[in-house]
C-alpha cells in the first residue's frame, strides 16, 4: 500500500528526478532537429558520421532528410545527389522492394529502367550473399555489371553518381564467391568512380578491399599503396592503428583493416597486428566478415603461439552459424586454410590432412593458391620431399601468386638443405629474401626451423632486419606438452570432456552445459583420466594442449 507524500518528500523526490540522466538524442532525432534549424552542414556531417548505423536503423527518416536537401547542398557535393538516388532504390533490409523505383523524389534522369533493374539485380546480390548463397549472389552480380557495360552514353553519364556504392556490392560478391580477378577488376572501377564523385566512404571500402586481395595474394607492395589511397579523415590510411579517432572502424572501414592487420602478421609486427585487429568493428557491425576476421586471427595465434585458443574460438563461431556459410567461396577458404595452419602449429598431422582435403576440394583460384601452400608444407614437415617437389613443379611459373612463388622458394631451399646441397641451398635463400625485403614478407622465414635457418644466414651471407624477431618469435613457439601414443582413442563423450577441460570450466559447469549430473561428468573424467594416463586436471590439459588430434572431431 503506497502512502501519500508530505510536503518535504515530495520536494526531495521532484529533486530526484531532476538529478536522472536524461538520454543522449539518437542521431536521427539530431539530424531531424539540425533540419529543423535549416542547418544542413550540421544535417550532412550528421549523416556522415553515422551513415551505417543510420542504414541499419532510420532507413526510411534518412531517406526524407536527403530528399529535403537544398539544391545548393546537391550542387556543393555531388555525393548527395548520388545519394538521394542509391536511398529512393536501394533495397531494404537486403530485400528486393515492392515498389518500383521513386522517379519524382530522385533527380531526373534518362535512366529509370536500367535503374530499377540494377535494384533489383543488387538487392538479390546482397540478400544471396547474406545466405551464404555466393554464386548466386556472383551471378546476379555478373548480371548487373553486363547491363551497365551495355548502358548507352546517356545511361552511364545518370549512373555513374550511384555506381560507386553498387560496384562496391557487385564486387564484394565476386569477391566473396572466390573470383578474385573480376572482383579486383570491378573494385577498382568502384574506386575510380567514388574519386569522381567525392564518395570518401565508397573510396575507402573499395581501396580496403583491394588491399585485402593484395595481401592474401602476397602482393604486399601494392597491398599498402591501396591503403595509402583511402581517404585519411576516415581511417588514418597506412599511418599506422592509431590514425583516426582511435576506436573501432564501421563496415566501410573493414577491409582495409583486415588488409593492414595480415600485412603487419606477415611482417612478423604482432603488436601492430592486433592494434589493428582492435579497430576491427566486429560482427554486430561487420557481419558479412565473420570468416575473414576468424582467419587473421588466427594466422596471428599461430605467430604468437598461443593456436589452441583461437582453435577452440573458431569452432565456437563456426558451429553458431549454418553450414551453408563456412563451406563455400572466400568463407571456406579463409577458414580451411587458418585451420590448417593451427593444425600444423599443434602438430596434429590427422586434422591438416583433413583441413587440407576440404580446401583442395575448392574450385576458385584462391582455394587452389592455398591448398597449394598447404600442401607442400605438409609434405615438406612430414620429410616426403620427393612428392612435394612434384607438387611444386606441376604448377606453371605463371600460375603462381607472389605469396605462392616466396613459398615454393623456402620449401625448395628446404629441400636442398635437407639434401645436403649447401651451395643451391644458399643460393635459393638469397633470392628468396632479396623477395623478402622487396616485399615485407618476413612470415616465410618462420618456415625455417632455427638451425636451418642460422646455417643458411651464415652459408649465403644474408643478414634480415627481422633476424631478431624471428628468433623471438620461435622462442615463445616453444612447447614441453607431452606426447601421447597415436593409438589412443577417446569417446566422443570424452573428447567433450576434455574441450571443456582446454577451456578451464568447472566439473558443475560441464555438467550444466552438457545437461548432464554432476556425476556422470565425474564417470567421463576418470575414464579420460585413465586412458591419458593422467591423474589430475592440469595433466589433462597438459596433454590436450600439445596433442590437439584427441579433441579434434575433423578438420573445423
């Protein structure tokens, strides 16, 4: 029963509530407001600041506000004419719309057709890639992009204002469906186009995505000098993790992170590498980059030594998503080579085999690159040098990237060094790091075990500056796990067990999780306790650590 309040309560309660934090305005509400004022540079820096997220919550009030804009702000900035346009067709929600394109509230053009029609294809590109359907969303591409190459003089001159923001699509799907020669090709028209009409943001997606290719590709040079093309104002360009305003980039910012976070894990620059891992946006604001995140991070914990971690991580991400999006184009690559790569730090030979015959069964050019990679250096490890000089030889010069060409070379210098050519040895690790210097390409040298790698400075007269790096980086690789007999077989039940075990969770917590008893999780611990010929949990996790092939199910 509530009682009423004298005098003095209520004075002490309406000062109360005058004290209560009133909520910041949502951007929109600002941008309505500074509309209201008739202050359009406040309306359009508004809209700059938070395009993406505006996109993602406020389509249909931004999408009033552009329309509102003065013809002197259209006139100032031809970016706002094109994006008057891209918001009267773009698809909402990455759905193709009901409604035809809304002629009256864009400028008029003599395009309306084609316009309508690359809604369309663009709307079902993105919704395609969004399910994890990348060829589709390739094809619809294609489709899109032979429309405007058959545009007439007249058509393209109307377009071209949009065709930053749509090439941008048209490519990422490409891109996304493993046909990385045409999503170049289309990237860079997006750039040009973006150039052309101020689009800083268009600019910077399609320059960051170039240099994503790039530097999955080992292109490293041209890699940084797309970075250094991006606009400055929205991610520092190559100056460096701490450019910009120091936090997280958005969707348009991702890939050029992405790009500049596996160029610094391949010039062995951990630090800088995940500075710029932590201006990753994320999945809530990334999403469509899931995969790709996934596989720098874990070429990074494979560099700095700690892969059980990210293994375990991976699954968690992979196993929260449909099937359908980590089993295909650019998603299956990224995370069929990274897994190979832990496999191999963990010394788990059954899991890279089998991470490996999933990312040979790929058909685009990079599934074919990196199960190439793979391959060799699984044979090289595995000392069947005759068999991996067959795979290197059956791949013509010409077909090689320069990640690929810089591998070969060390696993060739390998080879003869295990032969006992010295001379060919030396002389093969001078090309290779004259590459090296060319390129930044310092994560090869961790090919080399350590003693391989001094006799070859001393033999051939090279001295890299990332020699003391590598060796610091080799010493935090090191690993006293013990060992574990190969015929050792647990239960599905115990290798569960066990995962649980690698992620420091308690006895109730297993068995909460599992819906288990208490008991039962005590039943699965000691028959994994016996069978490991452990007597305690740290033990346990001593030998799950170095013999990853007992938890693993297959592959991912």
């Amino acid at each position: 029963m509530f009682l009423p309040m004298n005098g003095a309560g209520q004075r002490a309660h309406d000062r109360s509530r005058s004290r209560e934090v009133v909520p910041a305005p949502a951007p929109i509400e600002r941008i309505v407001e500074a509309q209201s004022r008739g202050d359009w540079e406040s309306v359009t820096q508004l809209l700059e600041q938070h395009w993406s997220s505006l996109l993602r919550t406020s389509r249909a009030a931004m999408r009033e506000v552009v329309n509102a804009l003065p013809d002197a702000v259209l006139e100032a900035k031809s970016r706002w004419s094109a994006a008057r346009q891209y918001l009267n067709f773009a698809p909402d929600d990455g759905r193709v719309r009901r409604v035809r394109f809304d002629f009256e509230a864009a400028q008029p053009n003599e395009a309306g057709e084609l316009i309508d029609d690359l809604a369309q294809f663009t709307g079902q590109t993105a919704h395609e890639r969004g399910q994890g359907h990348f060829r589709g969303a390739a094809a619809f591409a294609a489709t899109a992009i032979e429309a405007v190459n058959g545009a007439s003089p007249a058509e393209v001159r109307t377009l071209r204002p949009l065709l930053p923001g749509l090439r941008v699509q048209w490519a990422t799907s490409l891109l996304f469906a493993g046909d990385i020669r045409a999503a170049l090709t289309e990237f860079e028209s997006a750039y040009d186009d973006a150039v052309a009409f101020d689009s800083d943001r268009m600019a910077t997606a399609a320059a960051g995505s170039i240099a994503l290719v790039h530097s999955l590709t080992g292109d490293f040079v041209l890699a940084r000098s797309w970075l250094r093309r991006q606009p400055t104002a929205l991610n520092g360009g190559l100056g460096g993790p701490g450019g910009g305003d120091g936090g997280p980039g958005d969707a348009v910012t991702v890939m050029g992170v992405l790009a500049a976070a596996n160029i610094a894990i391949d010039e062995l620059n951990v630090e800088e590498a995940r500075a710029w891992l932590a201006k990753d946006p994320g999945d809530e604001v990334a999403p469509e980059q899931w995969a790709l995140r996934l596989g720098v991070a874990s070429r990074l914990e494979v560099l700095r030594g700690d892969p059980l971690a990210q293994s375990l991580r991976n699954r968690a991400a992979i196993r929260a998503r449909p099937a359908h999006l980590s089993e295909d184009g650019l998603n299956g690559c990224a995370l069929r080579f990274s897994d190979v790569g832990i496999r191999l730090a963990l010394k788990d030979a059954r899991g890279a085999a089998e991470s490996l015959a999933a990312l040979e069964a790929g058909d685009s050019e990079l599934h074919r690159q990196a199960a190439l990679i793979a391959h060799v250096w699984r044979l090289v490890r595995a000392g069947e040098h005759v068999q991996a000089v067959a795979v290197m030889e059956s791949v013509p010069a010409g077909g090689r990237s320069l990640r690929v060409g810089m591998e070969l070379l060390a696993a060739a210098t390998v080879i003869h060094m295990r032969a006992g050519a010295t001379a060919r040895a030396a002389a093969l690790f001078r090309t290779l790091t004259t590459m090296v210097a060319e390129q930044g390409f310092n994560g090869v040298l961790m090919r080399f075990g350590d003693a391989e790698y001094e006799a070859l400075c001393l033999s051939s007269g090279v001295q890299l500056n990332a020699h003391q790096v590598r060796r610091a980086l080799i010493a935090e690789l090191h690993t006293d796990a013990p060992a574990v007999e190969p015929e050792i077989k647990l239960t599905a039940r115990e290798r569960v067990v066990l995962r649980h075990l690698l992620q420091s969770r308690k006895l109730n917590d297993i068995a909460t999780l599992e819906h288990v008893s208490p008991n039962t999780v005590k039943t699965q611990l000691r028959s994994l306790f016996k069978k490991l010929g452990v007597s305690s949990r740290d033990d346990a996790i001593k030998v799950g650590r170095g013999n990853p092939g007992l938890w693993s199910d297959s592959g991912l």
